[in-house]
C-alpha cells in the first residue's frame, strides 16, 4: 500500500462480520481457561494479553499501525511524548552510560536528559547538529550508547541532518534515536535516511486536535544489537527477572520493542489508554491529508510575515533562502510542518503586545494543532532563564513559536496584520 493508504487501513484488518472501525477494548484484563495458558504469557513463552499495562489490543492495533507508516518492525503506545523519549533511551541505557544529543532538541527533552537522566547516572553531551562531522564525533566516548536529535526541533524549527547523524551513530556502534513529532511519517519517515529507532508525541500532528496526550516508540530492526553484545547487556544477556531469557536472541529484530514493553512498561507503567489510542487512530486516519494544509497554511503565513517590516526575522524551512531550505527539500519535499519561529522588532514588550492583540490565533502551551496557537517561550515555558540562558539553550529570547492550523490562510493572515498595526 502507498502511504497514503496505509493511514487509513495499517494495523487494523476486519474480518468478515468485525467492527469496521477500531474497537476500543476498555478491559483491564483478560479471562483464562487454565493457570498454565496465563503462566506461559507472564514467561513470554506464549502471545496474547493479561494485563492492559503490558499489552492490549487497541492500542497493540495502533501500534502496528504506526510501524506500518513509519517503516519499522514494532512499535510501543506510551502515556505521552516524554515517555516515549525517555522508554527509548532508557531500553538502552543504564548508571554509566553516556549520550550525544541535539542541543536544539524541546526543553522538556533536554531537560530529561541533562537533569532527570544525569541524577539517574546517565550523562549526556549536548552539540550542535550543523557542527561538521569531525566535530561532532569529538563529543562520543567509549560509553556512549545512543545519539539523539529531532527531524524539525522545537521550539527552534531546524532541521536535522539525519543522515549525518546516521554516519555519526553506526560509526561509533550506537543507534540512532529520532523525534519525528513535527515532521511525522507523511512528510519524513526517518528511518528511510539511516535512523534506527523513532519517536513522536502523538499529542501533536498525530492526534490533530487537542483531545489527546500520548506517545509511541518505533524500532526500525535495524540495529544489531548482538553485534555489539558488550555495550548493551539489557538486550544481550540474561534477563533474570524472566528466567534469564535473552531479547536479541529470543526475540530477534523485535527484542528492543519487547524489553522495552516487557520490562520499562511492567516496572514504570507510563500506559497509553486505548480511550486515548483509540482517539490517536482517528487522528492518523487523516493526517496526510491535514499535513498538505498545515504546509501550505504555514508557508503563505511565513511568506507574509517575511515581507514585513515589524518582523525582526523568520525561520521556516520551506521558505526559500531559509538556512534550512536545502536540507528541508531533501528530507521533507512534501513540505515541513506549521510551525515556525519569528521574532518582531522590540523585544520581550513588543512580542507579548502583539501576541496579546490577535484575535483568532490562540496563546497556547500547545502546539501542531488543527487551531492556530502561538507561544513566546521567554515569557512562557521558558520563563524561569535569564537572556542568556536563553541564548545558551539556542532560544531566542524574542522568538515567537507559530503553530499555523487549518483555518483559510487569508484569515490568519488577516489577523497577523491587524496584530502587527497595535505594535
């Protein structure tokens, strides 16, 4: 099936006289004949479900249905974004690890890897992700299990180079670990390029509307973990905690997914609901469709803003001349996203009066949405750091983050203007 098509049917096949829609199946557990047939599913010995923590199948049919699309092998469902970042790093890592990332990455992530991860034992060296590749490989040590980075970053909307990272990663025998929240599988399907696992916010593009906080993981089977036994003992050797089975042995390209289930999900349980999968599936269903708008939508809205005098300056990969133009068009010549990050002339003041003065965008701390929102980080989500805390985490202290949704260009324009004249 092409892409388009696996939106709407992956994952779910009815058969004949089944729901033809996804069923919901809001059971926390499942009814057994014999001690011995629920026995052989707590020993992985057999497939099928006990335990809505563990597996269910709404959200197991959600998960197929993301590996589908983004091309990977199997996929996980988690409570939201953050855990998924954290479950797909943590699968791999433990006290002594280390990790490169992206330091342009969403601060809620940079703060899990450089704060939360760091009192777990697991360091993290932050780059820049335009720095040459002899550059960037001068941050990998011999403990480092995982590098990691963000198709389109947010707040800051550049984009990764990810097959560079790819060359970065497997030279040094690690993964590498991809947030695909912006972009999603219909405008760039990272594995495609070299990555071996990715992640996304299903919170955002993929649920569309702002019902729903989830996450997913989605493991490429590419990665050879045997192959480099001695730095992930997790997933090649024994687990005793099951009877001492080993996950890239027993389970072969689909043990990251399997641990990361069997044991992250079992031990910490940060659970999608199916309620909530059920809501990501309908959002899935037309989420090609609405990317086409939220691309087009957003590059007349940065073509505008772009010819504006109050505007300090913009940054939107589909724009010609953007920094990012070139790697947008090789890795997302569909289009990026609709979200963009711009400034206007004066500063903090300035920002909050003309954010303040618009009329049909929304001030949300949300963001990829099918309304249009907007945030200033400074006086936001970032608002406890100084200027040059700012600067030093790559945000701009007068950076405005534009989510441009699904209305008629020519009213979000309209309201942009009417905002720019109270300033």
């Amino acid at each position: 099936m092409n892409i388009e098509t696996k939106f709407l049917h992956a994952g779910y096949e009815p058969k004949n006289g089944e729901p033809r829609q996804l069923p919901i199946y809001q059971s926390t557990t499942w009814k057994y004949a014999s001690s011995d047939d629920m026995g052989k599913l707590f020993d992985l010995e057999a497939s099928g479900y006990f335990y809505t923590r563990l597996q269910n199948p709404t959200n197991d049919m959600v998960a197929a249905k993301l590996a589908a699309l983004e091309g990977g092998v199997a996929a996980m469902l988690t409570s939201s974004g953050q855990a998924a970042n954290f479950f797909a790093l943590f699968n791999i890592c433990e006290t002594g690890s280390h990790i490169v990332a992206s330091s342009a990455i969403y601060g809620g992530t940079y703060n899990l890897l450089g704060v939360t991860m760091k009192k777990m034992g697991i360091d993290v060296t932050f780059v820049d992700q335009d720095l040459p590749e002899e550059e960037l490989a001068k941050a990998f040590r011999p403990n480092t299990r995982a590098l990691f980075g963000e198709t389109i970053t947010n707040p800051t909307v550049t984009v990764l180079d990810i097959e560079k990272f790819a060359r970065l990663a497997h030279s040094h025998g690690v993964p590498l670990i991809v947030d695909n929240t912006f972009a999603t599988p219909a405008n760039c399907r990272p594995i495609e390029f070299g990555a071996d696992i990715v992640t996304h916010s299903t919170t955002k593009y993929m649920d569309g509307h702002a019902i729903s906080v989830g996450g997913a993981i989605i493991d490429s089977g590419n990665f050879d973990w045997m192959a480099h036994a001695d730095m992930y003992p997790g997933l090649t050797t024994p687990d005793e905690s099951y009877h001492g089975l080993v996950y890239a042995e027993k389970f072969g390209k689909l043990g990251y997914i399997t641990k990361a289930t069997s044991q992250l999900m079992r031990d910490l349980g940060s659970i999608q609901s199916p309620q909530n999968a059920f809501y990501l599936n309908n959002g899935l269903e037309s989420l090609h469709v609405r990317m086409n708008r939220h691309c087009e939508n957003a590059k007349k809205v940065a073509e505008f803003l772009s010819k504006q005098d109050k505007v300090a300056w913009i940054h939107y990969p589909d724009l010609e001349g953007d920094k990012y133009n070139e790697l947008s068009k090789k890795y997302l010549p569909n289009g990026s996203c609709g979200v963009m990050a711009f400034a206007v002339k004066g500063g903090r003041d300035k920002a909050i009066r003309f954010m303040d003065s618009l009329k049909l965008a929304t001030i949300a701390t949300h963001v990829a949405d099918a309304r249009t929102c907007l945030l200033h980080p400074a006086s936001h989500t970032h608002r406890q750091l100084s200027d040059q805390q700012l600067l030093e985490a790559g945000i701009a202290p007068d950076l405005i983050r534009l989510s441009v949704g699904l209305e008629n260009a020519d009213d979000l324009i309209a309201d942009l203007k009417q905002a720019l004249e109270q300033i």
